[in-house]
C-alpha cells in the first residue's frame, strides 16, 4: 500500500512547534550527554525526560507526515494531546531540577554546556506549552476529552502522583498515618489513569454508566481523600511525636529523606489544589450537558 506524505503537518503553527520541541529536546540532552553531568536519579530523570519527549515528538511527526495514524486503532487527538501535557511537565521538572543539581558551586564541570542545556529544556517546555494552547478545545468545539481542560487536568493529577511515587521511596512505610496516604496516592493514580487509557482507547462509550456523572462523583471522593492525605502527611512526618519537626544536621543536599517529605507534602496540597478545580470544571460540564 503506497504511503502518502502529508506536508500541511508540518507546515501548519503545530507541525512548526512540534519541530522545534524535537530541536530543543534533542539539544538538550546532547549538551548534557556530551559533558557526561546526568548522573545520579534526579540527572537520569532529566535525561530520560528529554530523549521521551524527542522520541514520541519525532513518532508523531513521522505518523502524521504519512497519515499512519489514521490506521492506529486509538483517538489520535487525545493521545497528542496528553503527551504535549505530559512533555510540559516533565522538561518543566527537569528545567527546575538540572541547574538545581548540577549548577552548583562545588561542581563547575562544563559549566556552559549545563546552562545551554537548562536554557533549552525551558524553552522546549515554552513549544510543548505552546503546542497546548494551540490544540486545547475551545468553548463549543467538539473534541477528544484530553484536550479540554479537565482531560489536560487529569493527565496533571497522574503527573504529579507519580512524582510523588519517586519522591517517597519508603518512607510512608514509617507508620499508619503514613502509609493511609499513599493508599490515597495510589487509589486515585490508578483510577485518573485508567480514565486516560479509556480515553485514547476510545472506550468511554462502552461504559455502562454516565462518564460525565461518574467523573463529577470520582472528584469529589478524590478531594476528600486528598485533603484527609493533606492533613495527615505532615501531622505523621513533622510532629515531634512521629516524625523530625526540622531538618536533621546530617541530611545530605540532594539525598536527604526529610526534604522529600516536605516536597511530598507540597505535592500533596498541590495536586488537592487541582483536584479542586478539575471537580468544578467536572460538575459544569455535567451540568451544561444535562441542560
């Protein structure tokens, strides 16, 4: 079967962006890999956010060039539009981690490398932002769920849970208290990332029950449930009772198990924020539609 070759693809604002999301992407972890400054989990993260987002940009741009997407048995629209959320976010850590980590006094190896490298994974997380508010659903259109604004939140929710899987480590393993709050992680990881899966598969419609109502009815449990892990994290890590209420001497920068809990507690509040706002745009839309 002869493959027809689609220019308008990349000649149109979002082939022209997601060329230079494969740029920028692949600049970036050239310059790093070049100065050898990627080691260690948080450098190995940086690296492995820059070559996912080049390779699954140069698999979209090459399947849309020669409109074999169309063959591909899911909703093309969602799954691009969940990966440029999930590409934001990943060279949006990375560009706040790398020069964290690596740009510090004690190490100036390839110093310039790293700061070109930082410039471009900002920059490439501008196209992939770019990218989203090109391809995002606007009021009245008819579109995939991923590309309106709670289907872009849910692909958040499942970011920043996982983000909060590596932080952990083993350290919800301490007590009840804690352990009740990756249970709350985990439950609602699972069901917003079967949401998604259903999503790009396209099989919301064989859900026997209305996806709209069940979305609306799903929100408001995770909202109890991450304000119950809100309030019950730092209570269980930073009381003096069952946990460290300051930074011990001995925590190594980079390494240190009590700065993970603070910035799993920051996650917490943070995806509870989001939570919030993905239950209003949820019972709107549930609502309009029953109207």
């Amino acid at each position: 079967m002869p493959v027809s070759v689609n220019y308008k693809s990349v000649s149109g604002p979002v082939g022209i962006v997601r060329l230079f999301e494969t740029f920028l992407s692949c600049t970036a972890f050239s310059l790093v890999a070049h100065v050898r400054q990627y080691y260690g989990p948080y450098g190995c993260w940086c690296m492995f956010s820059w070559c996912f987002s080049f390779a699954v940009s140069v698999l979209i741009i090459v399947l849309e060039l020669t409109a074999l997407y169309s063959s591909i048995p899911i909703s093309w629209e969602d799954f691009t539009a969940s990966f440029a959320m999930l590409a934001a976010l990943m060279n949006l850590t990375a560009s706040i981690i790398y020069p964290t980590v690596f740009l510090t006094s004690s190490n100036q190896a390839g110093e310039d490398f790293k700061i070109a490298a930082t410039v471009m994974s900002c920059m490439c997380f501008l196209a992939y932002a770019i990218e989203i508010g090109l391809t995002r659903a606007r009021p009245g259109e008819i579109s995939g769920f991923l590309k309106t604004v709670p289907g872009l939140l849910k692909v958040l929710e499942a970011f920043v849970a996982c983000s909060i899987f590596v932080i952990i480590e083993g350290s919800y393993q301490a007590n009840g208290g804690r352990q009740w709050c990756m249970a709350v992680y985990c439950i609602c990881f699972i069901i917003t990332f079967s949401i998604i899966l259903l999503t790009i598969a396209k099989l919301i419609a064989r859900l026997p029950f209305p996806f709209e109502r069940f979305l609306t009815v799903y929100n408001i449990v995770a909202v109890l449930m991450y304000s119950t892990a809100a309030i019950i994290w730092p209570i269980f890590c930073f009381s003096e009772h069952y946990g460290q209420p300051t930074r011990p001497s001995h925590c190594v920068k980079g390494s240190c198990p009590w700065e993970n809990q603070v910035i799993v507690a920051v996650l917490t509040f943070a995806n509870l924020v989001v939570y919030i706002v993905d239950l209003v745009y949820s019972a709107r839309l549930m609502f309009v539609t029953q109207a």
